[in-house]
C-alpha cells in the first residue's frame, strides 16, 4: 500500500527503439522514428517525414490499443482541435486520428511536432492564453449553447460523462457520478463514502452551482482544456512562448479545472505535488498559487456569487482527487483527501440550496 500523495513519474514507452509506424499514419517517405516524451496510458514517438516537395517535416506520434485506448485517441483529435481553432499557437496542430492497417486493434493521434522546453511558462503569458481560449471560444457564434462534448473525452484512461447537458450543474454532476463510480471500481468500496456521497451530490452540488444560474445570472460554456498541471506545459523552444497539451476537453464553466494551475506553483515537475495542499484553502501553499489565479482574473472576472468562489474551487479540486484515486490504485491518500474535503463542505453546506 502507498499511502504518500506522490504521483508516480509516468512510463517511458519504446525503450527498446522499436517505433512501428503504419502507413495509416506515415503516406509519405519515412526519414526516421524515435521514442519521444514520457507517457503514463500511451507510446509516443517523432516521426520524420519527407514531403512530396523534397522538405523533411516532424510530428509527435501517439498510439493506444484496444476500445479505451481508440476513445481516447478519438478524445484527445477532437479537443486538440477544438482548443486550436481558439489558440493555435499553443497547441500542437492536430493533424488525424486512426487506426492502424496492419493491427485493426491499435489506434493513433498524429499532431505537428512542436519542441517544447520542459519548464513551466512565464504566468502572465500562460494565463492571457488561457483566458484568450475561455473568451474566444464564449463568444464564437458557432460555439455550443451547452455544456459537455460531442465525443468522450479522458483524464488520462479515465472516462468523463460529458453528454450533453443545458445546465453546468447538470453536467457536472453527471461527470461527478462518473468520477465517483470509476473510483469504486479502482480503490474498492467504502462505506464511508457510500453514507457522506448521496447527501453531498444532492446538497454540496447544487447549493454552490446553481447561484451561478439563478437570479438573472448565467453561466455560458466555454471551451476547456480540463488537464492542465505542471506535465501538460511547457515553453514553445522556438518561440518561447507557452504551450499546453494531452488535453481532456469538453465544454464548461471556465473556473472549472483552473484550480489546477495551483499545482503549477508547486508542482514543477518533481511529482511530488500534495493535493491536499491544493484542496486546503486555507494551507500556506495554496498562497503560492494566488499568484497564477489573479493574474488569470485580470482578465476573466470571477463568476457571481463570487462569495461562493472559494468553495467552488474546492468542488471542482475534490472531482481531481477521485481522478487521481482512480488512476493511481495503489496510492490511497487521494481518496482520504477527498473524504475529508467532502465532509468540509458537508459541514458548511447541510441543508444543501435555499433559494441562493
């Protein structure tokens, strides 16, 4: 039994240099294949390719197997693109999605190749783009009126329930159930949280996200990149602005998931980041992270009721503990992290949503 708050490094896939690269993915003369960046659920890689006009062009390689591993593939085609339409300068350009002629069982994301300095980006930067995605994509006409996706998408092998929904607390129950029934099935049952779940899904849930809807108020959805921690950024090398990728996208409020650039003040990449600092407001180190959280708010006011913001945040860090629970079994403190800030907000919240 593990029971640290440490994320284990990911996986090294293709130590052995045996890239295999399809013609499904490469339809032009293939310069050459290397095993490129850790991955936790995939193999990736760097394909080289000369094009029809004698030019040599890159692009990062990413391949699973199986019907998790073609959904996703799928997920991570289809967010990558819509995130972008709205910042394409921070994002590898996706280029296609699909499976492989000679194994009908592997499945593969093919984006341009971007070199990518591992560090964490400059904040300022790091959040106009984060918020140039939430605005662009709010006021797109094209853009959908309500929240979820079109296809399933994935915190890394874990499913979210995004269908469609017309209310974000709808939505975010819904993804809420599916983060908690998959947590079962990877840690095993629980008494405890069989007894505080049912109460907090019916009061905690509703109590903090339908003010936000209530009384003339509105939330409207906005594309999110729904991943975003200290190993899914990085420095574009040759334009040293930020990146991001390995996105989870679906569309939703857009406070949602930002709690997790507190793990950019701290994290850093050393896996060895406490979500329990980052569910705890009040802990020292989540001061750390108000730094990242006001510059994005310079240019994303929070939303109304902003008395409810706090613990809004802590809703949104407790569905990250399930995710972390759920991927990581053999790790038990994520699922005492969240008990322990379910009850918080059992505590404060008891008699659930009087008309706020």
């Amino acid at each position: 039994m593990n029971d640290s708050n440490e994320i284990p490094k990911p996986t090294q896939f293709d130590v052995p240099q045996v890239i295999v690269v399809d013609d499904a993915v490469a339809k032009c003369r293939l310069k050459g294949a290397r095993s490129h960046r850790a991955s936790f659920w995939t193999e990736t890689a760097r394909i080289d390719v000369e094009l029809p006009n004698r030019t040599v062009k890159s692009y990062f390689l990413k391949a699973s197997t199986g019907d998790l591993g073609m959904s996703m593939i799928r997920g991570e085609y289809e967010g990558s693109k819509t995130i972008h339409k709205y910042t394409p300068e921070g994002i590898p350009l996706p280029v296609a999605w699909g499976t492989y002629k000679t194994d009908p069982n592997r499945h593969f994301y093919l984006c341009e190749f971007m070199d990518m300095i591992e560090k964490l980006p400059d904040v300022g930067k790091f959040s106009a783009m984060l918020a140039k995605l939430h605005h662009d994509s709010m006021v797109d006409p094209d853009a959908p009126q309500e929240f979820g996706f079109h296809v399933m998408t994935h915190e890394g092998s874990m499913y979210q329930d995004i269908s469609w929904c017309k209310t974000w607390e709808e939505m975010y129950t819904r993804r809420f159930r599916s983060f908690v029934n998959q947590e079962r099935l990877s840690q095993g049952p629980s008494a405890e949280l069989d007894s505080l779940l049912p109460p907090f899904i019916e009061k905690v849930i509703p109590r903090l996200l339908r003010p936000l809807e209530s009384h003339g108020r509105s939330v409207k959805p906005v594309a999110l990149h729904a991943d975003i921690w200290c190993g899914n950024v990085a420095i574009n090398k040759a334009t040293g602005e930020p990146a991001y990728f390995d996105a989870s996208v679906f569309w939703g409020h857009n406070e949602c998931k930002y709690f997790l650039l507190l793990l950019l003040s701290f994290g850093a990449r050393t896996h060895d980041f406490s979500l329990d600092d980052l569910g705890s407001m009040a802990t020292p180190r989540y001061g750390l992270s108000r730094h990242w959280m006001t510059e994005y708010h310079k240019f994303f006011p929070i939303s109304a009721p902003e008395e409810d913001y706090e613990d809004r945040n802590l809703l949104y860090a407790i569905s990250g503990h399930f995710c972390a629970s759920t991927l990581y079994p053999e790790n038990k403190k994520f699922r005492k992290i969240a008990i322990k800030d379910v009850k918080r907000l059992l505590e404060k919240y008891p008699s659930g949503y009087q008309g706020e």
